[in-house]
C-alpha cells in the first residue's frame, strides 16, 4: 500500500499538468498582473528586511503604487472576463506554497 501511494504523483503536479494541457496561451494581461503580483512580494520582502526609516517610507509608496495598479488590472481582466482563471492561477500558487511548507 505504501508503495503504491508513493508511485502517485504529487496532486498539485496532476492539477497543474491538467491546466497546463487545457490552458491556452496565457493573455498578457494575466502575465503583467504575475509581474506586479512578483513585484508586490519583492517590495515587501524589502520592507520587512529594512531598517533606515527614509528606505521604509519609500517602499510604502512603491507597495501603494503597486497595489493601485494591481487593482486596476483586474478591473481590465473582470472586463474580458479572466478573473475566474487568475483565481484558478492563485489558488494553485497558494496550495503549492502550502504543500512545500
């Protein structure tokens, strides 16, 4: 039994080769909304790590900046109707997080 629980793959690897076969190319504005999403986290590690008061100040307004044009992008993608996928998309990033801890 043990076995045969090993010799199955990771379900979030089945999940994400399933998605990978029935996504079609992904639209640009869902690529750009990763990269402000990449940046968000890159900002508040940064955040976190600082210490000067005149860097954490600045990188307050590059969070409140980047989170203004996070917002505006899913107003775009709620328009063409692609918030389901962007969810699908974060909900798999969180459960993978979430299986590497």
């Amino acid at each position: 039994m043990e076995l045969a629980l090993k010799a199955l793959p990771k379900p979030l690897a089945m999940i994400k080769s399933r998605m990978a076969k029935e996504a079609p190319a992904q639209d640009p504005l869902i690529l750009e909304m990763i990269e402000v999403r990449r940046k968000i986290e890159g900002c508040r590690n940064q955040f976190d790590a600082s210490v000067d008061d005149d860097l954490i100040d600045s990188y307050i307004y590059e969070l409140e900046s980047l989170q203004a044009r996070y917002r505006y992008l899913i107003k775009l993608a709620k328009k063409k109707n692609l918030c389901c996928e962007m969810a699908s998309q974060m909900k798999l990033e969180r459960m993978e997080r979430e299986w590497d801890r």
